[in-house]
C-alpha cells in the first residue's frame, strides 16, 4: 500500500520529503498548493514520513478517517496532472 500526503501539507510544500525519496515518487506542479505521491511509483519505504514537518504523510491503510478523501485525490492527480518536481 502506497503512502499518501493529507490535507496539512496544503500551502505548506515543504520539499524535504522530496530530497529523501529513493524513486521520485513525490511530485507537484508550479501551482499546486501540495505535494502529491504517485501510487504507482511508491516503494512503500517510508522514507518520507519523519521528514514531514507537518506530519501529513501516511500509509493509506493508516490514513486518519477525516483525511481518507486524499488517497483518491493523490491517486486522481496521477491520472490528471502534469507533474514538474
């Protein structure tokens, strides 16, 4: 199961999680307000998680139910955006 970013990071797109990833599953667009993980591209490492500095990163299994909503919409931004980082 893949890792997801919830609603904290939004307007907040701290790059570190970025820097640590092993396979470059983190992306975003110049106008985007968050990061996103590809799910099809996620190892599952975890490698991401204590970088966060607002702790919006979960495995989608762990997700907090009022967060639940940003599986779908990291996996819908794979599948609508064109991704820059």
């Amino acid at each position: 199961m893949a890792y997801v970013i919830a609603e904290p990071c939004i307007d907040v797109k701290d790059l570190s999680c970025v820097a640590v990833c092993p396979v470059d599953c983190i992306h975003c667009g110049p106008d985007d307000r968050m990061l996103y993980i590809n799910p099809d591209e996620c190892i599952d490492c975890g490698a991401c998680v204590p970088e966060c500095p607002v702790s919006a990163i979960y495995p989608a299994d762990e997700m907090p139910e009022q967060w639940r909503e940003y599986i779908e919409i990291n996996a819908a931004y794979f599948r609508t955006a064109k991704v820059t980082t």
